[in-house]
C-alpha cells in the first residue's frame, strides 16, 4: 500500500484491537496495514498460515505495529471461536471485526455442482456469521460496548449478476445480516455496517474474475463513470472511518465505493454517453420536431 497520509489523525484508532478476515492479502491486508498505521492492533486470519506470517512480519516492520498471524478457515465454527480465543489471549480485548474474506470464481450456473455453491456461500455467507456469531455473543456476555461489525459486501449483492451467482447469493445474504443485525444489536453497542466496492485491483479478485485474456477483453476502468479502478488507499480510509468511533452514529449502512459504477449499469438511457457529442445537434432537431 502506498505511504499517503490517512484522512484519520494519526493514533486515531490508539487502544483498538481489530481482525481482519481474509486479511493477508489483497484489500484485506491494505484495510489491516492502514488500521495499523492509524494506532489499532490487528490479526490477521484466512487459511494460509505461511502467507498470514510473511504479510504480518512485512506489515510490522513497515508500521511499527503488532499483528497476530491466525490460520481459521471461517466456514468452520469451532476454528473461528479458537481465534477469537487467541486474539482474546493476544490482546484481552476486541473492538471490530472486518468480514473480508471471500472465496468467487467465474463461470456460468449450470456448470456448477452444489459443492461448488456450499463452497462459496461457505465462506462469504456462513464465514461472515460464524465471525459475527462468535464476537456478537462475546461481547454481549461482556457486557462491552462501542464494538464495530464492517462486511466487506459487493455492488451485484442488491442487482445480483450472471456468472458469479453463489458469491451474488452469498453477498446478498450479507447484506440483509448487515441491516438485521444494526437494528437487532444496536442496544448492546454492536454497530454493524457494510461497504460494497467497485472494481479494486487485486490479484485474488483479477485471477478469478478475469483470467488470462479477458482482463483486455473487459477493462473494468471501461465500465466506470470516473474512468479508472479504484486505488485501495481510498477504500482504506472509508474502512478506517467506519471502524473508527468517529463514525458513531452510522449503523446499518452499506457504503458503495464504486465510482458510479453500478448506477451507469442500472440507468436505462446511460448508453447513449456513447453518441458522439456533434450528433446531439440533430438528435434534438429530430426530438423537438415530434409534434401532436
Ligand atoms: C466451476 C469450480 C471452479 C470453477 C472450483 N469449483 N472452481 N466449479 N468452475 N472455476 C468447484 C470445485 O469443482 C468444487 O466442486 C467446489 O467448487 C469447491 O472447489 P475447491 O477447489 O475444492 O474449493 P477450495 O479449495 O475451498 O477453494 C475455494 C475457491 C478458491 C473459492 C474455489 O478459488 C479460493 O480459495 N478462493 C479464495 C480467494 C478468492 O476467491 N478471492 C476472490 C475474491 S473476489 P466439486 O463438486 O467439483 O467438488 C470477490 C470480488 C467480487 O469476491 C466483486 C469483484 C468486482
Ligand atoms: P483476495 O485477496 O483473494 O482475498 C480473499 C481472502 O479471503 C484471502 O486472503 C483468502 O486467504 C481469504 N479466504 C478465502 N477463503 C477463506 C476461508 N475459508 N477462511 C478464511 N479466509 C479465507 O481478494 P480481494 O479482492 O482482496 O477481496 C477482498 C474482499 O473484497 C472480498 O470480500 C471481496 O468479495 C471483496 N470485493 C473485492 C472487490 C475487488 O475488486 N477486489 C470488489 C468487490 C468486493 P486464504 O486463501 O489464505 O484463506
């Protein structure tokens, strides 16, 4: 991640243990290394433990900061409820959860088995519950409060799209976990809230979602009004903000960070950005002389 300065003052998240699932790699490991630099403590948890250990000895050295490495595969309960014990063990405290990780892979729905759909719903789906299950009950037991839930959802999770259709399903499941549970855990000072990102460059996302040629074949800047990619430092800081207890009084809100680019899918007449501009002289000829 680039070394910018964040939107947050520095030490702005000073006293807060926060876990990021899926966080060694990717915008998992941009979202843990910007909570670090803000003053959080962090762990770091997915199934590879080798990678977790590599990225948080990087992330340490560069920041400063501490960062648990935890192998917990989230479709799995017991292992997520051993994290949440390690990290209790760690840091004797938690403060926020960051449900990032995610399994996707292209293809149309009638090639896939069921075990293709258990195993992507598994993770997005049942891994976002059994994380928020875990540290939901711990903190009620505790009687804790000002702790923070933040999904890592998608744009297609309220359009639902072709081809990704088990990880659409699953995101959408989140979403709907995300506005239940702002209601139904607010008055135990659980604040839970989502963000839905566009297209942001990552090489777990790229490989699967765009394999080989089709990364030309489909520039996903194309698709965006503003005519890029996001850059992950803008969605850090969105994340950080919301993870934040400067964001104290949103709860139960999916955040898009997307450069408009759902809205120019759904717009029904956002084609004709295709018409070149010296047509729209005899386009509106034609239009204002329709009369009767
Ligand atoms: C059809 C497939 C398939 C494919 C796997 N399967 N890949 N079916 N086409 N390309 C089927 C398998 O055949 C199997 O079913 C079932 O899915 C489980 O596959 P496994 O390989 O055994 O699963 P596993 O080892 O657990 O790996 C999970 C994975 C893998 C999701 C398949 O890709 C992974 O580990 N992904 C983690 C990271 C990731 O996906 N990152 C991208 C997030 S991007 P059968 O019936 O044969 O046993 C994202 C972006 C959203 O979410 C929006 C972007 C704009
Ligand atoms: P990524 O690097 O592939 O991240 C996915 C992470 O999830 C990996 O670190 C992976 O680590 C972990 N993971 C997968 N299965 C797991 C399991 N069963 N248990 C625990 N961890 C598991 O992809 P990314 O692009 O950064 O995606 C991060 C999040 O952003 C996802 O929720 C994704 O849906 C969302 N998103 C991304 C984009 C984008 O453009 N990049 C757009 C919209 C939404 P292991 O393999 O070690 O388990």
């Amino acid at each position: 991640m680039e070394k910018k300065a964040s939107m947050l003052h520095d030490g702005a998240l000073e006293g807060q243990v926060i876990v990021v699932t899926g966080g060694g790699t990717g915008l998992g490991r941009s979202m843990a290394e910007a909570f670090l630099r803000l003053g959080a403590k962090v762990c770091i948890t997915s199934r590879k433990l080798d990678v977790l250990k590599a990225t948080a000895a990087e992330m340490e050295k560069a920041t400063g900061g501490t960062v648990l490495p935890v192998a917990c595969d989230v479709r799995n309960w017991q292992e997520v409820d051993r994290m949440l014990e390690e990290v209790i063990a760690a840091f004797g405290q938690v403060d926020g959860l960051v449900n990032n990780a995610a399994g996707n892979f292209i293809s149309p729905t009638e090639r896939l088995s069921t075990k293709a759909f258990e195993t992507i719903i598994g993770i997005v789906l049942m891994g976002t519950v059994n994380c928020t299950l875990a540290f939901g009950k711990h903190w009620i037991a505790k009687g804790e409060k000002d702790k923070k839930v933040l999904n890592i959802t998608t744009t297609y999770a309220w359009t639902g799209s072709g081809y990704v259709v088990p990880s659409a399903c699953a995101k959408a499941g989140v979403l709907a976990l995300t506005r239940s549970l702002a209601v139904e855990w607010a008055k135990y000072g659980i604040r839970t809230n989502a963000i839905a990102p566009g297209p942001f460059p990552t090489k777990g996302a790229w490989q699967r979602l765009l394999p080989g040629e089709l990364v030309e074949k489909f520039d996903m800047a194309k698709r965006v009004p503003l005519g890029r990619v996001g850059e992950h430092r803008e969605l850090t800081d969105l994340a950080s903000y919301l993870i934040s207890s400067y964001s104290g009084y949103i709860n139960g809100e999916v955040v898009t960070i997307d450069g408009g680019e759902w809205l120019k899918g759904a717009g029904q007449f956002n084609m004709l950005e295709m018409i070149e501009p010296k047509m729209w002289d005899s386009i509106e000829r034609m239009v204002r002389g329709v009369r009767g």
